[in-house]
C-alpha cells in the first residue's frame, strides 16, 4: 500500500522505525531518574564509583560468613559453662590438696557421669521447648523393672533388661505422645507422669517383694555379664575409671552429631525456636518430639540399669529430685528455659560443674550441708553469665 502526502508536510513515523515520538523515552530504556522495577540503580548498573547490591546474609546463609575466632566462641552455648568449671577447677584444686589426685579425679568423673548421661538428653529436650520432671522416678522405674522381672521369672538378667528397655521407652513415648495429641504444657504431663511413677514404684514393689527394696539378684545367670556393661570398671594404668563415664562420653558424641550434623538436629532447633513456624516449613513437630522423649528414655534405661548393676537391690523411694539436677546441668551449660539454644557439650560441662562441686566440697572438708546453697548460688550466677554472654554474642552480629 503507498502512502501519499501533501507538499511540505512530513512523513508519518512507522512503528519500530527507531525514533521516538516527542515526550516519550526511548522504548526499552526508562526515563531518567526514573529505575526500572522499582530497583536503585545501583543494581542496575555496575559504574564508576558504584557497586552491584550483594544478597544479603540471609540470603547467602549465616553459617558461610566467616567470623573472627573471639566472635565465634562468643556465639558458642556451652561458653559460661566452660568459664566457670575452668573457675572452679582451679579454685578447689588451691583449696583441696586432695582434689588433684587421680583417685580425686575419678572419684569426680563418675559422678559427673551418673548426672550427665541423664543431662545431655534433657538439654535436647530443652532446645526442643520441652521439659520432662519424671526422668528422676524414671530411672528408677528402669532399675525396679529389670530387677523384679528377672527375680520374679527367674530369667537370665539379660532377659529383664530387654524388658526394662521396651517399658522405660514406652514411659517416654507415652509423654511425648500425650504431649502432641493433647496439646497440654509439657510441665503438665511429665509432672503427672512423675506422680504416678513415684506411685507405682512404691506400690508395686511393695506387692510384689514385700518390701520397699527389690531381691539380690546377683547369683541369677547373666548377671556378670551384664555388670561388664552397665558397671564395670575400666584401669588405665593407675586410673580406675567408670564405665558410666564412657556411656556419657559417648552419649555427648552421638547427642552432638544429631544437633550439628543431621536434619534432625536441625528440626530440634526449628521445634525449640517457634512450633508455628517449624511446622510451616515441613518439620515434623510431633515426631520430633516424640523422639526427643524417647531419646530422654533410653539414657534413663542406661542409668537404671547402672542403678540396679552397681548396687545389687534397688530402693524404690529412689531419683525423686534429681530431675531438677538433670535441668539445673542443662542449664548451666547455656539450655534456655524458652527452646531452641543449647548444646549436648554445654549440658556435660554443667554436669562436670556438679561432680565438681559436690566432691570438691569434701575433698576441702568443708560442712556438706552447704553443698544445695552453694549449687543454688552457682546456678544462678551461670544462668546470669550465660544471658550475658549471649547479648553479646548478639551484638557482634
């Protein structure tokens, strides 16, 4: 088609000729001072004197910025925890001449270890939100069942330990299921638990052995072996060292590895930090908590065994008050009573601080009934240290 004109008037412009009508800027290019999607146009254009916009931490993920090495322990839980054993360490070794020697030291580790096989698992359960106050009773509902069933059934001892596990987890499963299903504070349900297992633990063996101490059962077959396990004592040159210990050991490794090392860990933190939110990115809220309940049994079921091994008979007014122990070591070691910031390492240096405490103050000769106030004390001042530590970590952000 030809397009005619007039003498002197100009040629009508054809779309996409490449020049642009009056007023309007060119297509494809924005006005000026005018960025494109609403960007600076710093992100744009990469000119003298200006820089590209980088993603930002949360974008690149907090873990691959590098840190100064003050600036990373500060961010570390179990720091306070660390300080003070280190302070107290140091203060009975000066005031206890016998604090220092191997006898001494063991004699600290295995009770260290009799607290923080029970505390490193609660810590879990702390950075999970939660609380558990029967893990004290628990311990000894594990210790009374092994022992009455072997006893009762004259089964090899091996035989009532199997069955101690499968009651004791069931015990754990049981608060976390009620926990998940009925939405109730979790200080609810293990405090109901705890009653009912001090209950039980009386009643029962008081039907069943006449008494409120359970048979010997150290002639029935199995028994050595299962000592060997759950009680022995291991030499190391002159050092005599408690197996316990070597349960707790690795009781931290495995708790430390699941923390920093796996999803579950991860969801642990989600959980601890904010259910809602947890549970609206994917993570398994319940089945994360019914794990952590079952993790809190399984390591009552290594103490009661211990229990029952070590001492032959088993009282069954037992472990009534030593949950408060197990979250007094947690805590120290830098656990929030809020969830979702804590550590296994922190929760068996605060259980070291106990064995610490305990033997130190006998080790000095010192009057043992001021060892509460003085735990009391310590607890306090840790908990303080921590808060401390922590905003300051927050700071260096």
């Amino acid at each position: 088609m030809t397009v005619t004109t007039e003498p002197g008037k100009p040629e009508p412009e054809k779309p996409g000729s490449g020049k642009p009508e009056p007023g309007k800027p060119e297509s494809g290019k924005p006005e000026s001072g005018k960025p494109e999607s609403g960007k600076p146009e710093s992100a744009q254009r990469g000119g003298e004197g200006e820089t590209q916009d980088a993603p930002g931490p949360a974008a690149a993920g907090d873990r691959l910025v590098h840190r100064p090495l003050p600036v990373r322990l500060l961010r570390r839980p179990e720091l306070g925890a660390v300080v003070g054993a280190l302070a107290l360490f140091v203060f009975f070794a000066f005031v206890a001449d016998s604090f220092l020697r191997a006898s001494s030291l063991s004699t600290v580790l295995y009770f260290s270890s009799t607290i923080g096989i029970m505390a490193v698992p609660v810590a879990l359960l702390m950075i999970g939100g939660e609380f558990d106050l029967s893990t004290g009773v628990m311990v000894t509902s594990s210790a009374l069942v092994s022992s009455m069933f072997s006893y009762q059934m004259t089964a090899n001892t091996w035989v009532g330990v199997g069955v101690s596990l499968l009651v004791t987890l069931g015990i754990g499963f049981f608060n976390g299921f009620m926990l998940t299903r009925t939405k109730l504070p979790s200080f609810i349900i293990t405090l109901a638990t705890f009653l009912m297992l001090t209950g039980l633990n009386l009643g029962l063996t008081k039907v069943i052995s006449g008494t409120v101490t359970t048979k010997t059962i150290s002639d029935m077959e199995g028994f050595d072996s299962a000592r060997a396990v759950f009680a022995s004592t291991l030499t190391l040159g002159s050092v005599h060292i408690q197996i316990t210990v070597v349960w707790w050991l690795l009781l931290v490794a495995v708790a430390t590895w699941i923390l920093l090392r796996t999803s579950a860990g991860n969801w642990i933190f989600a959980v601890g930090g904010g259910v809602d939110a947890a549970r609206a990115v994917g993570v398994p809220v319940a089945r994360t908590k019914i794990g952590l309940y079952l993790g809190v049994a399984f390591a009552a079921w290594i103490s009661g065994q211990h229990l029952l091994f070590n001492y032959d008979t088993v009282q069954s007014g037992e472990g009534v008050g030593n949950e408060l122990i197990y979250i007094a070591a947690a805590v120290i070691g830098g656990c929030l009573l809020t969830g979702g910031y804590g550590s296994a390492i922190g929760a068996a240096v605060g259980a070291f601080i106990f064995g610490m405490a305990n033997k130190g103050i006998i080790y000095a000769q010192w009057n043992p009934d001021w060892f509460k106030f003085f735990l009391g004390a310590m607890l306090l001042l840790a908990t303080l240290l921590n808060a401390w530590i922590r905003k300051r970590a927050e700071a260096t952000r």
